[in-house]
C-alpha cells in the first residue's frame, strides 16, 4: 500500500466517525459577515473579539510602516533577525500589563510549547487542568518534567497534589520546583479559573503560577489587562496570544526579565524560529492602542454575549460559561453537531461545530462566539434561529 492509499483509508475512517474536517474558504476579509462560494454568513466562529483584524490605519500609514518595517526579520532572533520593531513592541506591551519584560512568539502555540519546554527540568513538576488548550499539554510532554493532570477547575484534587508534592521536598529537598499551568478563560468551554484561589495555593505551597491569557486579555479587566488583572492576581508569567482580541497572529510571554532572558536561550520555538514579522507588529502597535481605547466595546460585547447565552438558555439549550462572548452549546454526538451546523448554514450563520479531539468524545458542540462588530439585530436573528431548531436542545 502506498503512503496516498494509506492515508485516504485513514480519511475514511475520520469520515466514518463524522471526524473529517472540511473548513470554508472565505473570499471576503474577516468581519462581521464572510463570504463562502457567494453566499454571504454572518460569522459567529471568529475569535476577533473586538472587531480589530481588519487594520484602522490608512493607505499612507501603511505604506510608512512599510518603509520602516521589513516584511520578514531573515531569521531567527539570535542571529540578526531582532529589529527595532520587536523590543519596542515586547517592552510596550509587557509596560503595558506592569511586566519587566516580554518574549514574541510566532503563534500561541509556540509559546506555551517554548516556554514549558525552555523553563520546566528534570525533576520539576507541572500540575496542568485536564482541559488545558492541546498547546500546553504538548509544552508539559516536551518538557523533562512529571506532568500531573488535574479534573477540570476541581481545586480540591489540585491543592491534594500540592500539598502531596510539598511533603515529598519535605523529606527529598532535592526535588525541582512546582508549575501550575491553567488558562484564564478556557477556550472550548468559556468558563473563567478561580485565579485568586489557585494563587493562594501556590504561595501556600511553592508552587510558580503560568496564566494562559490568550482568551482573556482585551476584554477583562482595566483596559482589557485580562482576567488576572482584574481579580488582582499576580502570576509568575502569562502568555498573551495576538490572534484573538489583538486581530492579528503571535503571542508573547511576560514576566521578570531574568525569566525571560532565560526562555531567550532555552525555549526552542524561539531560538530555531525566523521572527516575526516586523511589519506584522507595526499593525499590532496600532491595534494595541485601539484594544486599550475599546472600553465601550467590551461593554457592548458582554451586553450582547449575555442576552444570547441568555436567550438560548431559556430555549433549553445547555450553553457553557457564565460571561465569556464564547458561547459553548453542548450537542452531544458529532453528526447531530454536523447537522445543526448545516441547518444554521442554510438559515445564512456560520457556526461551526466542534468535535473531538478538540474536544472530550461525547461532547461535540456548536461554538458560538460574539464580536463587538456584531449588531445587537444580528444576536436576535441568531437567537430566532435557533428558535427554528430547538428540537436540537433535547
């Protein structure tokens, strides 16, 4: 069998499983409405949570940035691809949350791969939830350290395994140090982590605290500083990723700078990657400024998320989270997850639905998602949608 014939009937095998993956192109830039073989949807799948991908700047300034700025950075950013627009931009933003200093990642994902695999050692210990994005538990396998999973947001079963860590140093003080890694605001599920908890049994037992900002920062807190900052929590470091309210792509950590001159030389994602692009982050200084601005904004998004968690709630929907504009609606089996993604499709919504490994088997879901560029009449068509298709909810 050849490797094409090999891999087909593994494609088939996905297909039997309702599994296959078939995602649209859009022919129209991101925004509030897409465009797909012609036909116009108006987008809840987006994480562009404040309407920014699409640039505010005009045709000169662009063309000056340009000027400025080099598309790519010709390599890695220990050799000769750091540019003036990468430190300005890792010290703005790390000022910005009252950080030392920053890391740039070129994706989220190769942060938290970079920065487990670049800080945890042998002998460490990372306490990781067990719903944590697949990017930190990639991090927590590529690490040296134990990885101990604990069940989602259950605080109990975490401080059991810190305090069951902090009497093994206790009687082998040659033991490494102790990570908990967790998310803000969970991206499949759109709850929000008990953050002043979990860092009251971090400083309780030793442990170093990593927050997963990634779908938190621009929306909570002053500013859109994320939810640490609004609950008054300090973690050790936190990833913030660009693709999400920021409208763009990348990701930084923040932190002191020892730490992050630490990753500099040890996260591999950083040190064998070409930067990235300046340009790019000349786009994302001007979207820093206009999140920081986009107070009304958030407003109107929590407005909107909670009338439509709402609103689907009361149709007997079982919709996750309680303030997130991500809108989890558990449907169960993957093919009927499927169809209610086709039947909103063909009422002119693009939903998609999730399905394993993306997310637990049995849990497939439709995951809605707000923008501050929908209108308040675009959550109502949904909501009435919806409506059309309650039998869904049972």
């Amino acid at each position: 069998m050849s490797l094409a014939e090999d891999s087909a009937a593994r494609l088939r095998d996905l297909e039997r499983e309702d599994l296959l993956r078939r995602p649209p192109t859009l022919h129209t830039k991101l925004g509030r409405s897409v465009c797909i073989d012609g036909q116009t949807f108006l987008c809840f799948s987006s994480n562009d949570y404040l309407g920014l991908a699409s640039p505010a700047l005009d045709a000169e300034t662009l063309l000056q940035s340009s000027a400025e700025a080099s598309l790519g950075s010709g390599g890695s950013r220990l050799i000769s691809g750091t540019q003036r627009a990468h430190r300005d931009f890792e010290l703005k933003l790390a000022a910005f949350l009252d950080e030392e200093d920053g890391i740039l990642f070129s994706t989220g994902y190769a942060a938290n791969l970079g920065l487990l695999q670049g800080l945890a050692e042998a002998g460490d210990l990372i306490v990781s939830d067990q719903l944590n994005h697949a990017s930190i538990i990639d991090g927590c396998r590529l690490s040296r350290a134990r990885a101990a999973i604990f069940p989602h947001l259950d605080l109990g079963h975490l401080e059991a395994l810190l305090e069951e860590r902090k009497s093994a140093k206790t009687l082998d003080p040659s033991l490494g140090r102790t990570f908990i890694v967790i998310e803000s605001v969970f991206s499949m599920d759109g709850d929000e982590a008990p953050l002043k908890e979990i860092q009251r049994l971090a400083r309780r037992n030793g442990a170093y605290l990593i927050v997963d900002e990634a779908h938190s920062f621009g929306l909570y807190g002053e500013q859109g500083r994320g939810l640490s900052a609004e609950l008054g929590v300090r973690p050790d470091l936190r990833i913030l990723a660009f693709g999400k309210s920021l409208g763009g792509s990348g990701a930084m950590v923040v932190g002191d700078s020892a730490t992050v001159n630490l990753l500099r030389h040890r996260a591999r994602s950083y040190v064998f990657s070409t930067a990235p692009s300046p340009l790019l982050l000349a786009l994302l200084d001007s979207n820093l400024d206009r999140l920081i601005a986009a107070e009304d904004a958030r407003r109107r998004l929590f407005r909107m998320s909670a009338k439509l968690r709402e609103r689907l709630r009361a149709l007997g929907f079982r919709v996750l989270g309680e303030r997130s504009p991500i809108l989890p609606v558990i449907i169960g089996e993957n093919r009927r997850a499927l169809e209610l993604d086709r039947a909103l499709r063909e009422r002119g919504f693009l939903v998609q639905a999730i399905r394993p490994p993306t997310v637990p088997a049995g849990s497939a879901r439709l995951r809605i998602v707000v923008s501050a560029a929908h209108r308040i009449e675009d959550i109502d068509a949904l909501a009435d949608a919806f409506e059309e298709l309650k039998e869904f909810a049972s």
